[in-house]
C-alpha cells in the first residue's frame, strides 16, 4: 500500500489513531476540534463573521497540509459548513468564504454530523421531526404481526418495539434533551401508537394508560436517565479529557443541573431499578383509595409491569 491503512486489518485502527493524533497541530488555537473515526468537525465562536472565517481557512490549509503530507485525501464534495446563530434578521445574509484545496465549500442551513440533524439555533426540531418519520416507518412492523385475533404475542410485540423502534426514538438522546416539550412529543406520539399497537387498544385509549398496561416507561423519563448518566460519565473523566473539555461549559452539562433522581430509587436487589416507577398510575392519590398499592417486591424490573394485579 502506498497510503492509507489495510482494509480489514487488527492493526489498522491503530494505524489511524496514529495518523490522527498529530492533526491538533496543524489547528489554529482559537480553533475547536471534534472526530470520530475519519468524520472531521471544527468550529469558531466570536462576533464578527470574519475573524471566524480567518480562523476556519487556517485551520483548513493545515489539515490539507497534514493530510497532503500523510498522502490522504480531503473530499471536498462532502465538505460543507453552517452559521449558528440566533439573530434571525440577519442569519440569511451571513456568508463566509470558505475553502479547502482551493476548493470554494458549500454553505448548509441544517448539516448533519454522526446522524444528528443540527439547525442553525440547535432546537434540533428538524433532527426530531426526521426521527419520528422513521419511526413511524418501522412501526407498520408492529402492523403486520398483531391482529384482534390473530398474530403475535403482546411480549413479541413488546419485544420488537424495544429492539427495532425505540433505539431509533432515542438515538443520540442526551445531545438533543433540551429540545422544547412540544417537539419532543412527536417521538412520544410513536410509543403512544406503538404502546396501542401491542396490547391491541383502540386508538382512543389514554396513553398513560397503554404505555402502563404494556410495561413502556415514558420517553421522557428513559431521556432524563440517559442525560443524567451521560453527563456523570463526562464528570468522571480528567480534566484533559477531551470529552470534557468540549462539553463542560456546554449545554449539556448545564442542562442537567435540572434533572433530579428523585423519582428514581435505585434498589439493592438484582436487575431492580425502579421501586414504584413514577410513571404509575400506582402512585395516584385517587388510584390508592380504591385500589391496594402493589409492593414493590412484586415489580418486574424487566418489562417494568405488576406480576400481580389487584384491580
């Protein structure tokens, strides 16, 4: 081979990490960088489009220097970059002159970067809109295995959702999380459906009822969770650690400061998560005076559903 690495090879994933661990050099100070595997972001925050735009074609011409000297090649078809910002009057006019290789690249208003549709003030309402179309388009599965009398049971149904719809609703969660209320229940809606779907409900049923008779958690509370430990993992790296010190003065970071585990009681027991999951009708005040509160013991920590009623 005369450059790259072997396709295939135990050795090549080394053989880039040493390729990329020397291209912090060639990027300008003021300059942030972000990769994962050969799929490159950098990025500059000021007031003035200019200085921004100075410091990119730097950063550009020594990644093109870099990659020239590792006898890589940069496609710069697949080059674009995006103006964030919040000013609405004036977003359309903002352009930068922008190469690689003396290459001109292309400006893009929603670019997408590791399956993650970003918008240009990050409500990220397109990348949840695109989300929920998919979904939706896998839920016809579901479709096809349940009937009113025929077809799958409602655990196979259970089943598929969580391994085929539901990594799809929750991708990338906890950079997405501070999305507004209204846009994050386009994804409810799917498990609403989906919840309907498997335990054969007519579509007038109350969601909270079908997500609890079928055993789902809401959305939201999975969300919650998966910010809460993504961040605690980003706390318990180094300071050096280059997640942290992208994301530790981010949104992310903030963000979380509102989330509580009040409402989850981790347990001591084995594959026990929850004690009386929040999301409950359990915990009603007008469900405890008619109905005797389920124990704890009795709650499957799988499927999250009573393994004895008492309606």
């Amino acid at each position: 081979m005369w450059a790259g690495v072997p396709q295939g090879s135990v050795f090549s994933p080394l053989l880039f990490l040493i390729f990329m661990n020397i291209i912090h050099h060639h990027i300008h100070p003021d300059i942030k960088i972000a990769s994962y595997a050969d799929d490159i972001a950098v990025w500059h925050s000021h007031n003035d489009i200019t200085k921004s735009e100075n410091a990119l074609n730097t950063t550009l011409k020594g990644i093109a220097a870099w990659a020239e000297n590792l006898k890589l090649t940069i496609n710069a078809d697949k080059t674009n970059y995006c103006i964030f910002s919040t000013d609405r009057r004036h977003r359309s006019s903002f352009n930068a002159n922008i190469k690689i290789h003396n290459s001109q690249i292309k400006k893009v208003d929603l670019p997408t970067y590791l399956g993650v549709t970003l918008d240009p003030e990050l409500y990220f309402s397109k990348h949840i809109e695109q989300t929920a179309n998919k979904a939706l388009g896998k839920l016809n599965i579901l479709r096809k295995l349940s009937g009113t009398s025929w077809g799958s049971r409602p655990q196979t149904l259970k089943s598929t959702f969580c391994t085929v719809i539901r990594p799809v609703l929750e991708y990338a969660t906890p950079i997405w999380t501070p999305a507004s209320i209204s846009v994050n229940r386009k994804l409810d809606s799917v498990q609403h459906r989906a919840a309907k779907i498997i335990i054969g409900a007519v579509s007038s049923t109350n969601n909270g009822k079908a997500e609890q008779e079928c055993g789902l958690p809401p959305l939201e509370s999975r969300r919650n969770l998966a910010t809460i430990k993504f961040t605690n993992k980003l706390r318990s790296y180094g300071l050096d650690h280059i997640s942290r010190r992208g994301l530790i003065n981010g949104s992310i970071l903030q963000g979380s400061k509102n989330l509580r585990l009040s409402n989850l009681i981790v347990k001591s027991e084995k594959n026990s998560i929850w004690n009386i999951p929040p999301w409950s009708s359990f915990r009603s005040p007008s469900f405890q005076k008619t109905h005797q509160r389920t124990p704890a013991s009795n709650w499957n920590c799988c499927s999250h559903v009573p393994k004895k009623k008492t309606l």
